[in-house]
C-alpha cells in the first residue's frame, strides 16, 4: 500500500526529534495536518495587510501599512514563529499575527491615539518584553495551572463555539445587518459565496461522518475547486471580497517586500505620557496573555496533552515562543503574533506533534514568494473545516459538573462570552471574575488561588480600562 511517509528522505531523524510514535502518530498524518491547519490560517496572509493598511476604509485611506510589505512580514514572521514552535515545544501550534490584536494597533494606537506606526509597533514590542518576563519567572505557568478545572473545560467549549462562530461568520452566513434592530442576521443566499459555503460544508461534514481520514483538508481543497469552477462559469452573482479567491491566479511568484522590517520608535511615552502608555501596554497584554493561556487549554484538550488537572506538560516552552511571537511581530511590523485557535483544525486531523508546526511555518515560508497561489482559498471553503472544528471541541462540555452552580455558572459565563464578544480574553476574564465573586459571596474565599484573585482584579481593571483613563484625563 502506498505510504506518503515514504516521500521523506529523514523519517529516522524526524521518529527522533518529534517522537512521533510515542504519540500515536506518523510522517504522513502529521504533514497532512501542517497542510490542514495552515490552509485554514491562510486568511491571515491578506487579511492581516487589509486590517494595518486600512483597505476599504476610506477615511484612512493611504494612512496605513504597505500592502505587499505587510504580507511579507506576516508571512515572515508566521513562518519563523511556527517552526521555532514546533521544534521548541513539539506541539502542534502554530502562529501568526492576532486578527483582534492588529485591530486595536490600526485602530486604537494609530488611528485613535495618533501615534505613528513605529510608535504603535514599539508597544507591541514592550507588552512582548513584558510577557516575556513572565515567562521566564514562570509566572504565566503559574497562572495557567491555577485556572480551576471547569473553567478549563469552559474554555475549551467556548473557544469552540468561537471558532464556529469565526466560520459563520467568514462565510457569510452569519452577518451584521446594514438596518434593523438586531445585532446579527442571517446572510444573503443570493450571492455565489454562500452558495460554495453551504456546498463545502455538508461535503465536509458529510466526509467527517464517513470518518475519511483527511476530511477537512478534502473538503478545503474540494471547495476550493467548486468555488474556481463556479466563480468562472457564473456571471453576475456576488464576488468574492478578498484578491485573487476563487480565481485562477495571474501570476505564481511575487517578490518579497521587507522595507517596513526592524522600524521602531520608542517616543510613544513621551508621545501619550506615563500613565497612558502604561494602561494601552496592560491592556494589549492582557489579552495577548490571556488569549494564549485559552488557546493552549482548548487545542491541548483536545489534542490529548493535558493532563488530569487540565495541565500542559512543557508548557513553558510553549508560553517562551508565544511571549517572543508578540516581541518578532513588533519589531517585523505584522502586528503581535500569537498561537493560533486554527491550530485546532490539524489537530482534528490528528497532527499530535511539533511536525505540523513545521509544516506549516514552512508553508507560511512559501506562501512568501508564492501569496498568489495561497489567495485562491477563499473564507468559504475554510469555513466548514473550523465550524466541524467547533463541533469537534464542544464535547468537552460534558465532563463539566452542570449540577455544581457555583463552578458551572462561570463555566457557562465563559463559553458564552467568548463568540459574543469575539474574544477569548473577554470570556476568560468574564469567566474568572464570576467565579471568583461566587465563591468570595459564598463564603468560600479560601478555595480560590491567590492567583485567580490576582487575575480576577486585573480583569476587573482590564474592563474598567475606558472609566479610568477618563478619570485621568
């Protein structure tokens, strides 16, 4: 029978450094889920360009990052990241820059508070530095341990039901309406996306169940295909927003762009004063910090690496390469990386070790000198994968104790919170300040880690952030 391993000249010296079959695994299956989990991170290549270049936002227009240089950065830095994450820690995680993060630096930082580009990349750098530090006292592992094990199991669950929600709402199915008085709606089924959605997501799904080894990345490439087909063949439906999906590329190489790399400005404190610079820098950090700690939680979980008390062995390898992701993405100008919740998506397909971390820095590498080719995959076609994704992740919800409010209720806060608010350190925090105020109300302080204590009251700031810096101004 054929054998993909067999295409690999050192599976001897990757048996070694991976352990692959210590965790239940081949050459084959984890090169499918590097494949698998970068196609589902591809966005990032051209959506992370349009966030910091301000692309169809007109007021801005002009006013921000080169396109072609951002996406070398972050293909760059997404490439180097995951790799060094693999070979580090041998899990399968991988990086790029944060959609959230890059946000709050094109919008908050630059746009909002004025601050030059350099000056919005150097805060990145010093929350990178900060959390770093953390690291290295082990600080963060600490935090990460202390988390109550319900909430952990939460945390898988919402990051779940977020990822589910991402897919939606990528795909267009889930929308914001324009009008009206509701938050979110139900998308168009006139237009040629959707249509490739619904189409790639009961393929998908319909592989899943058939238990098809590879399903997802099938069902990517398969949908991929459908949508060049159809976007070819059918004239006068709704496009595809982002460049070059579904299409048939015009060109395969594209040089690389490095003039923004290694631009900073540490003026920023004299640019919003001590007090200022300090909250921004808290603020960014908390979220960077927190979005980690989740996403380690969630994808381990599922991935097998926890062990009983919801703990990651050599976490602190894992928490070193993220801590200096946020540091190489400031400096790189791509914004803060971090460890990516589609790494889920490759541990679906059953990657289990820092193999597939590898693969998929080293696609991220390609996609460098290739971004044409990787900008045929369009949000619709990667959207199935992470909603069977989500499903795949909310099993966890029942080794939760549902008859035990006081752990429940938070368990039940944090998962709701995190697709509501679009975002993991918002669920985390909403999470943990509810558990901790149960428990204190109920006369129960004692059980709590002096550390959920201190992450709940720094929660508790992070929220109250706009009230006192209105107080200070």
């Amino acid at each position: 029978m054929y054998n993909a391993a067999r295409l690999m000249p050192s599976t001897s010296v990757l048996e070694r450094v991976f352990r692959l079959r210590e965790r239940g695994t081949d050459v084959a299956t984890e090169v499918r889920a590097g494949l698998t989990t970068f196609m589902v991170m591809a966005y990032i290549i051209f959506v992370n360009p349009i966030v910091l270049g301000y692309s169809g936002v007109s007021a801005l227009e002009g006013k921000g990052l080169p396109f072609a240089a951002t996406l070398t950065a972050t293909c760059l830095t997404a490439g180097v990241l995951s790799i060094a994450m693999g070979l580090v820690s041998n899990y399968p995680f991988a990086l790029a820059p944060g959609m959230g993060l890059n946000a709050v630096v094109a919008f908050e930082l630059v746009a909002g508070r004025g601050l030059t580009w350099p000056q919005a990349m150097t805060v990145v750098v010093l929350e990178g530095l900060v959390i770093t530090v953390l690291v290295l006292t082990r600080f963060r592992q600490a935090m990460l341990q202390a988390v109550p094990l319900a909430l952990k199991r939460a945390i898988s669950v919402g990051i779940g039901l977020f990822i589910a929600f991402i897919g939606f709402f990528t795909a267009g199915f889930v929308v914001k309406p324009a009008t009206g008085p509701l938050p979110v709606g139900l998308g168009s089924f006139a237009s040629l996306p959707a249509v490739v959605f619904l189409l790639g997501f009961v393929l998908t799904a319909w592989l899943m169940a058939r238990r098809v080894r590879g399903a997802l990345l099938v069902g990517i490439v398969g949908t991929t295909v459908l949508a060049i087909v159809l976007n070819g063949l059918i004239a006068g439906w709704t496009g595809f927003s982002t460049p070059g999906a579904a299409t048939l590329p015009t060109a395969i190489v594209r040089w690389p762009d490095f003039s923004t790399i290694g631009r900073l400005d540490f003026g920023v404190v004299a640019r919003l004063g001590v007090i200022t610079a300090v909250l921004v820098t808290f603020s960014i950090m908390l979220s960077d910090f927190f979005d980690t700690i989740g996403t380690i939680i969630g994808v381990g979980g599922k991935g097998g690496f926890l062990d009983s008390q919801g703990r990651l062995p050599g976490a602190e390898r894992v928490l070193l390469v993220d801590s200096l992701g946020a540091v190489a993405g400031g400096l790189a100008n791509s914004s803060s990386n971090t460890t990516y919740i589609e790494s889920a998506a490759g541990v679906a397909e059953g990657g289990r070790t820092g193999l597939v971390a590898v693969v998929t820095g080293a696609l991220f590498l390609v996609a460098m000198w290739f971004s044409p080719l990787a900008s045929v995959i369009p949000a619709q076609a990667t959207a199935p994968a992470l909603i069977i994704v989500g499903f795949y992740m909310m099993t966890v919800a029942r080794d939760i104790p549902w008859d035990d409010y006081e752990e429940a209720i938070p368990a039940f806060v944090t998962m709701l919170a995190m697709p509501f608010t679009w975002s993991i350190t918002n669920g985390i925090g909403a999470g943990l300040v509810t558990f901790t105020a149960i428990k204190l109300l109920g006369g129960r302080g004692r059980r709590v880690h002096w550390m959920v204590y201190a992450a709940s009251a720094a929660f508790v700031v992070y929220f109250a952030l706009p009230l006192l810096e209105r107080a200070l101004a």
